[in-house]
C-alpha cells in the first residue's frame, strides 16, 4: 500500500464534518462525483476518472465506498484508506458500451446495499459527471429522493488542516522553482515549448525532498500579442527581443495546488508596462493588508479595485479563489472568490490564489499570491520578488 497523505484521524475528522452537513441538509447518502472530493475523502489517487467513478458517503458511522473501473479497484487497493470491501470495481463490460452504462451497475449496487430509498445528494456540477451519467443513475433508483449537493464537500475543504498546510508550503516550493527556471530559460528566440518542458521539469522535480505532481492547469506562459487572452496555450513560436511575458505557473505535492503568477520583460521595459505593474503591485500589497479573519471576500476586492481605479485602470473578472486540492482540469475549489458580491467571511486555515492579471490591448502583466489566513491575518505561502524580471 501507498503511503497515505494523512492519518486516518484526518479522514474520519473530514467525515465527520461532511455528516453533519448531510444531517443539516437531511441527506441519508452522499454520491460524490467531483474527482478533487473523492481524494479528499479517500486518498484514492489514480488517472481513471475518464470512466465513471464515484465515492459513496453514507450517513451512519461506516467508511466510504470508492467504486470505478473493475481494472483500478487495485489503485484504489493502495491509495485509499478503506478496507478492501469497501473498494468496488464494476465490471469491464460497461466500460464504454452502447448497450449499457456503469451507472446502470453502480445505481444496482446501491438497491443490493439497502440504500435505494435513501434522501440522496449528489454533486450535480462535477467535471466529469455526464448528463448521461446522471440520467442513468436517477433511472436506475427511482425510490430515490435527489438533493444537490454540489460544493458540500468543497465549502469544508476550504478550512485547510495544519496537514494540509504542510503540503501547500511544499507546493509552493516548487511554484518558486518553476518561475526561476522560467526566468532562467526564457530567451529571445526561445521556442515557446521548450520553456514549457524546462518548466515542467522544475514543477516536477524541484526539490530532493519531495516529489512534485502534474499541475491540474498545465502551465501558461503568454508572450506577445498572446497576453492580451488569459488562456492560450503555448506552441513553437520563438520569443521576441522586446515581448513582456506573463507567466502563470504553479507546484503540486501531492496533489495540493500553489499558484504563482509572475512578470518578466525581454529587453526594455515599456512605459506603460512598468506603470501597469507598478499599480498592481501596489494592489497586491492592499489585498495582503486586507486579507484577515473577519474580512469579506468581497472587501478584499474593493481594496484592490481603489487602487487600480486610482491609476486609471479597470477590471472586471474576479481576483482571486479558495484553492487546495486539484485534479485537472482546474485547481481552484469554486468556493470562495475573491469578488464584488462573494460576503463570504474568511476564516483561518483558508487558502486563497489571489491572481491580479491586466490583459490589456496586445500585451498583459500577471502578479500573484497563494494566501493563507491566519488567526491574525495571513501569510503568503509562495515567496518571491513581484517587481518584474527584466532580462535583456
């Protein structure tokens, strides 16, 4: 068996809070679809989500079922921390078959157990949860009473442990080493793919102590004309002499996320660049002077916004999220967002990705910090320079 990331205390501390939740809520059963919330329950961890795959919480003190392909019952044999009859594999013929669906299989296990009568929730908002899926399993437990019960499992995932914390600054490591090697490869003429090996590399293998993870986003490096758009991914274009290159990048152990967004200039610094930092600096340190128990998201923004209204500039998408475990193909946690509206009160032990992009007309700068609050204030968990890197 793989070593386990937690003790078993953590996972039925977990359970315990995601139980009474379901009493709140009158849930007699927990079907839990969102990939980043199986681990977080199990410490099951393999790439087999592309099939269904779900986690069962039931609401008497009893452990969670995992059940997937028949094939990765033996992954969840190592990785998870249930006894083995609680690792269920449906069987190879409903991988992929018209005829029939694996929910039609996982929603007749559940009849078999005694629990298709049950007040059901269930994530209805998960990645890879099909509509297909859904309406296959609904079908298959008509006694069934369906609650959503989508961000359940996320909202108590955004109050990290100190366990967990312990990942988060390992992860932020190897954010740290993936910007260096950025500012170390990135070049003039540079291909565009080969930083982005020279990078993978670093989040990968950048400490001796501890393995890094494949990152949930795959990491963003936008030259040119391409940092006006948030998104695109990289290609054989070669870097130009005079480009600022905004890079998003980010470090994993075991499988908790820090992200780490930074800025760099390939020749002179273009007055309107450096004046554009110079305002989101000067927002970051208003959102690190904000961020503290008691404060609303949305507070932090509004610190933000004043300063950058104050310089001339505007933007409108959120600056920043609740951030911890991550599965592609995201690794924020859709809880908490750092935005006008979101009065959700920060609390110690949240961790939060504060991103400040100004995508602007055919350049952009990117300045981030992966935030943990504390019982006084907060701590910026990635540690490194936010003036932009000039390399001539």
């Amino acid at each position: 068996m793989i070593e386990l990331p937690f003790a078993r205390e953590e996972y039925q501390q977990r359970l315990g809070k995601i139980r009474a939740e379901m009493a709140k809520r009158g849930i007699e059963l927990l079907i839990v679809n969102d990939v980043a919330n199986q681990h977080y329950i199990t410490g099951y961890d393999g790439w087999s989500f592309y099939t269904p795959q779900v986690v069962l919480v039931p609401i008497e003190d009893a452990e969670p079922v995992w059940i997937g392909r028949a094939m990765d019952a033996a992954g969840g044999l190592l990785t998870a921390w249930m006894k083995p009859e609680n690792v269920v594999g449906f069987p190879e013929d409903h991988v992929q078959r018209g005829d029939r669906h694996p929910m039609d299989w996982i929603a007749a296990w559940i009849v078999a157990k005694g629990w298709g009568s049950r007040h059901i929730g269930i994530e209805l908002e998960a990645y890879y949860f099909s509509p297909k899926a859904h309406a296959r399993l609904v079908a298959g437990l008509p006694n069934a009473k369906w609650h959503d019960a989508d961000l359940l499992v996320n909202w108590i995932r955004a109050v990290k442990s100190a366990p967990e914390i312990v990942y988060l600054r390992k992860a932020s490591r190897l954010a740290e080493a993936a910007v260096a090697r950025a500012y170390d490869v990135i070049a003039p003429g540079v291909r565009e793919c080969d930083a982005i090996a020279a990078i993978q590399a670093a989040q990968i293998a950048g400490s001796p102590d501890f393995a890094g993870d494949i990152t949930a986003l795959p990491p963003t490096i936008l030259g040119g004309e391409n940092a006006s758009a948030p998104h695109i991914m990289w290609s054989d274009r070669r870097f130009g002499k005079d480009e600022t290159i905004a890079l998003e990048l980010a470090g994993v152990c075991r499988r908790y996320a820090a992200g780490l967004a930074r800025t760099m200039q390939l020749g002179k610094t273009p007055t309107r660049v450096a004046d554009t930092a110079k305002a989101v600096i000067e927002g970051m340190d208003a959102v690190l002077g904000t961020v503290r128990p008691g404060t609303t998201a949305e507070a932090v923004e509004a610190a933000w916004r004043k300063v950058i209204e104050r310089h001339g500039l505007k933007k409108e998408s959120r600056i920043g999220y609740s951030i911890g475990v991550a599965y592609p193909p995201d690794w924020g946690e859709h809880t908490i967002s750092l935005r006008p509206g979101d009065k959700t009160v920060l609390q110690p032990g949240n961790v939060v990705h504060s991103i400040l992009g100004m995508w602007m007309d055919g350049w952009g700068i990117e300045v981030s910090e992966t935030i943990l609050v504390t019982e006084t204030g907060n701590e910026t968990l990635t540690k490194f320079p936010r003036d932009i890197h000039v390399k001539a």
